[in-house]
C-alpha cells in the first residue's frame, strides 16, 4: 500500500507517523517550503496528547509544552470566577493523558523530526486530484500516483473540491485577534498559569501559558472573539487601529492589559465546515480540518485531526484500502459533528448578553459541569475503536 498525503500540518504529520509505525509505505506533501507558524499556539488535550505519546513523541512534547494548573471561567468584566476544574498532573492523572498548551512550530515541527525528512516533500502545493483518487498534480507540473490520497490541506482543501465540489466552509459571524504576551508584561493576571475563558457579551477572551523545560519562553497565548461582523469575504484582514481594545472597554483591568500589551494583530473571521455527508470519492479521502473544520471555543480542531489520522492508520495498515475508506467515516462522522456542535454551543454560552438572566444562571451551571459533562471528549481513545 502507498498512500500520497495532501498537507503537512497537525494531522498529515500525525498521519505519516502513524503510516509509517505501522509499516505504510507514505509521502507527505506540502506547499509551504518550510514548517513554521511562530506565534500561533495550539491546545492539546487527553484525547489527543494520548495518540502523539503512542507514536513516541510525547516525551520530545512535553519538554516544550506547558501543563495549565486549571481551566478557569470567569466573567470578563468583573473577573469573578465562575467556575474551575483542575489541570495539571490531576487532569493528567483521571484522564490517562496530559493537556499541553505548545506553540504550534514547536508541535509540528516535533512531528516532522519524528517522520524524518526522506518522505516529507516541502515546498510541493498540489493543485489537483485524478484518475479515481490515486494521483495527484504538483505545482511543479508533475504527477504523483498512489493507492489512496489523503486530503489533509485544511481549511480551503484542494482535495475536498474533488470529493465534494459543491462543498466549503462558511463564515460563522464570528472573528478573532490572537496575540502572545511575555507574562512580565502581566502583572494583574490572576491565575497565570490556566487556561482561562472571560466570558462576556458578544466576546470573550481565552489564554494559556506557553513554555516548557527546554523553551526559554514564558509567554501567554491569547485568542480574543467578537461577535460580528455579520458578512465577510476571504481571509485574515488588518482592522482599524484600537479596535481591539475598543471591543473591549470596560472589561476586567487584567483583560484590557494582556490586550494592549502587544500589536494589534489582524483580524481573522472563524470559519466552520457545514457536516460532509461524502468523505471519500474513489480513492481519495479527507482527514481533519479539510471534512470537519470547526470553531475553536472548544480547543478541539487539532484533536480532532489527530484522532482522524490514527484511525485512518489502522485501518490503511489492515491493507484493503477500499474497506478502509468504507469504514473510516463510519468510525469518525458522528464524534466530530458532536465535538463540531459542542464547539458552536460553548461560542454561544460565552456571548450572553447581560440582560438573559436565565441564559446566564443556565451558562454559569453547564461551566460548573464543564469537565464530568465533557468526559466523552477527553477521555476518548481513538486508536482502540478501530
Ligand atoms: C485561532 C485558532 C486557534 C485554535 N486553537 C486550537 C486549539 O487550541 N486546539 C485544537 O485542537 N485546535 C485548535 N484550532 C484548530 C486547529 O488549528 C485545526 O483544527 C488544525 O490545525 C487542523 O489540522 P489539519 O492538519 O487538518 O489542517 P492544518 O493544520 O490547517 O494543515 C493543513 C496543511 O496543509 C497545507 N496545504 C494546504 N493546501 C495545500 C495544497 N494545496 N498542497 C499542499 N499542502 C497544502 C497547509 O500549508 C498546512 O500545512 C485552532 C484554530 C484557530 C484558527
């Protein structure tokens, strides 16, 4: 079995290792000529921290990774906390797996050290998909043909226009600022070290520490929503000077400081994929953000694609590539829309307006409940349902 992957990020990465662990002959090819998104962060949690440890790189990880001590809501204007569940080794300890917060170069370059660079084809965009899903054509004018090609190119995927051309995701009236602040710059931070939700009409903030034994680093990673605007076309755009603080004016002293601490960055509109009722077509077949982008209020795009790719995995490996195709969708379809309507829920609960009384009494009891609630999440083992 030879198998083409279409995208090195967190689950094409993810993919190749676990091809490879299991003896699947694979290649990896990526457009950008090098893996590096500094300053972008990503959470990791047990479901998904469980299959990299399998693979053998949760040791190299956890070096630069962080553990946050708690998960901590609080209202965005007052700062009272309205609910906290524990992190760190506690969380490690019922769930069987850390939740790591990393940057994201740090992950996938972790990754690609691990795949080795013989089958991992930097600087290859592929621009097309033929031939029943087996071949693909490279920017560079070639052709690459395999028993099966797997889109892993995100968002916007190539592969997805040839399985389900109609399809796309859509804007979400939602959009987002994203920024990493040296913690010294943080005096009034209450809780440095969790992962943190302020919650607040029509936005909300949430941050976790970066850093880890081998990175000489201790920055805080934020990520800061607004609802609106209503319509948007294309991707990030640069915003008006002080929007991002005039969003949020009034709001906790310790929210507005990590806000103004550095440059404002662009603005990003949050995409989601409506569900795909197809998700292969002949022999090619989508993984990840490519079939099931989702919103990120509930830390689960990345862990998604990780538990995709190790599925995907075990049932290449078994050798029947039609069978497995078949069976993959089955296993993964209904956990990703449920995590997918999980995430639009918890955007929801943290945009009440302040005059829902109900909403918000509603709200504060489901945060309270937020970790037993989502045990089917955490403590999922993809690899042992296959
Ligand atoms: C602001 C933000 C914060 C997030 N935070 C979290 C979080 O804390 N936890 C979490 O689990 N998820 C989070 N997510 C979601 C997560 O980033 C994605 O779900 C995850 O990266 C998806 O992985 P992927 O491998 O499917 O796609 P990607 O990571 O997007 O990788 C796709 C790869 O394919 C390559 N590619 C694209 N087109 C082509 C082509 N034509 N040819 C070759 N290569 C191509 C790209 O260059 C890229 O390397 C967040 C998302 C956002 C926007």
């Amino acid at each position: 079995m030879r198998v083409s992957v279409v995208g090195a990020g967190i689950g094409g990465l993810t993919l190749g290792l676990a091809l490879h662990a299991r003896g699947v002959e694979v290649d990896l090819y990526e457009r950008a000529d090098e893996l590096r998104e500094v300053g972008a962060a990503v959470a990791l949690s047990a479901n998904g921290s469980r299959e990299l440890i399998r693979l053998g790189v949760g040791e190299a990880l956890d070096r630069v990774s962080t553990m946050p001590t708690e998960l901590i809501y609080r209202d965005g204007r007052s700062g009272e906390r309205i609910a906290a569940h524990p992190g760190g080794a506690a969380y490690r300890e019922r769930f069987g797996a850390p939740y790591w917060g990393i940057h994201r170069v740090d992950l996938q370059q972790g990754l690609a050290r691990a795949f080795g660079p013989e089958h991992l084809h930097l600087g290859h965009g592929v621009t097309g998909v033929h031939d029943d899903g087996r071949t693909i054509a490279l920017d560079d004018g070639r052709t690459v043909t395999a028993d099966v090609v797997v889109g892993a190119d995100g968002v916007h995927s190539v592969v997805r226009g040839y399985v389900t051309p109609d399809s796309g995701p859509t804007y979400s009236g939602t959009s987002a600022f994203r920024g990493l602040v040296p913690r010294r710059d943080l005096p009034s931070l209450p809780d440095p070290l969790a992962i943190q939700f302020w919650a607040g009409p029509d936005a909300h903030l949430l941050h976790y520490a970066l850093g880890g034994v081998e990175r000489d680093d201790d920055t805080v990673n934020f990520f800061a929503v607004l609802c609106g605007p209503e319509q948007w076309d294309g991707g990030n755009r640069p915003a008006a000077d002080g929007e991002l603080l005039a969003a949020f004016a009034g709001w906790h002293p310790a929210v507005v400081e990590m806000l103004g601490a550095v440059e404002q960055s662009p603005r990003w509109p949050l995409l989601s994929q409506p569900p795909l009722t197809r998700w292969s077509r002949g022999r090619a077949v989508l993984l990840g953000d490519a079939c099931h982008a989702m919103l990120p209020h509930h830390g689960q795009g990345a862990n998604q694609s990780i538990e995709d790719a190790v599925v995907l995995a075990d049932l290449l490996a078994a050798g029947d590539a039609d069978a497995a195709l078949a069976r993959y969708p089955r296993l993964r379809r209904g956990r990703t829309r449920a995590v997918a309507a999980s995430a639009w829920e918890t955007g929801t609960l943290l945009h009440l307006p302040d005059d829902d009384v109900d909403g918000l009494k509603a709200r504060d009891a489901r945060f309270e409940n937020y970790l037993p609630a989502n045990d089917w999440v955490h403590d999922h083992s993809a690899t042992t349902t296959t």
